[in-house]
C-alpha cells in the first residue's frame, strides 16, 4: 500500500509542478523560478503553495504535500511523508505508525526505487545531529 501512497504523493508533486511551469512558461523546476517570477506564497487551481528553502509545502483539500527539491530530484523525509499520509482522508484510516512507513520506505529504497539522502548541515556548519532523508531515483516506477 506504500507503494500506491508514494504514487500518490509523486504524482501530485509533479502536477502541481507542471500547473506553475504551464502558467509561467517554463521548462524547469519551479523552485529553481520562483523568487523571479511568482511570490513564493500563493494559490494556483485550489492548491495553496509556500515555496521555502529548497522545497515547497502544497495543500490541496487539507492534504499536506511538502518536499524537497535538488534540480529536478524530489526530495522528502519520513516526517514529511507522514504528514502528507496523516492529513489524507483516504490513508489517515490506515493508522500506520512511524516505524511502519520508515520500514516501508526501506522497502523501496531495496527495490531501488528510493535512495538515503543524508544531511549533516547547512552551508558548512553542523546542526549537531544526521537527518536521513528519501530521494526519488526510479521516478518512472510510478508512472
């Protein structure tokens, strides 16, 4: 079923992507844009955006999407993920815990659909701690 959610997820992430780079006629990455040619907080087809960083957090019918982006890579965290299955009224009834989508997610990444991201700072300095982040590396596995 994490498979069917993470199709879910992807394929709303590039949608919303192709709306914004079809309104502003452009090829590319809209977090790569978006500073200079649109605010980094708005609205577009009943998706309400905020562009941060190097990502974005999208709502949709109260479904939360927020990811990561690095060119044309998504990027998100098993936090993120939930959330977005947390506030899905579909797989919100599915109750899975944390641990359960992490080991999912490890699934994935086995089938070489999903690779570990690490983070360990920002521009050199050390937060003090690792994130362990998913990166999408076999995108055609959701078509």
């Amino acid at each position: 079923m994490i498979e069917k959610i993470l199709t879910d997820y992807i394929t709303f992430i590039r949608s919303f992507e192709a709306l914004l780079k079809d309104k502003y006629k452009k090829d590319k990455n809209p977090c790569s844009f978006s500073i200079t040619f649109f605010k980094r907080v708005g609205s577009i087809d009943g998706i309400e955006y905020y562009f941060h960083g190097s990502g974005c957090t999208a709502k949709k019918d109260g479904i939360i999407y927020e990811y990561d982006i690095a060119v044309n890579e998504i990027n998100f965290s098993q936090r993120k993920f939930s959330e977005f299955i947390r506030t899905h009224p579909e797989y919100q009834k599915l109750n899975y815990s944390p641990n359960y989508i992490e080991c999912e997610l490890y699934k994935l990444i086995n089938k070489g659909v999903l690779e570990w991201k690490t983070i360990e700072g920002v521009e050199g300095k050390a937060f003090g701690c690792v994130f362990i982040c998913y990166r999408v590396v076999q995108e055609s596995f959701f078509v």
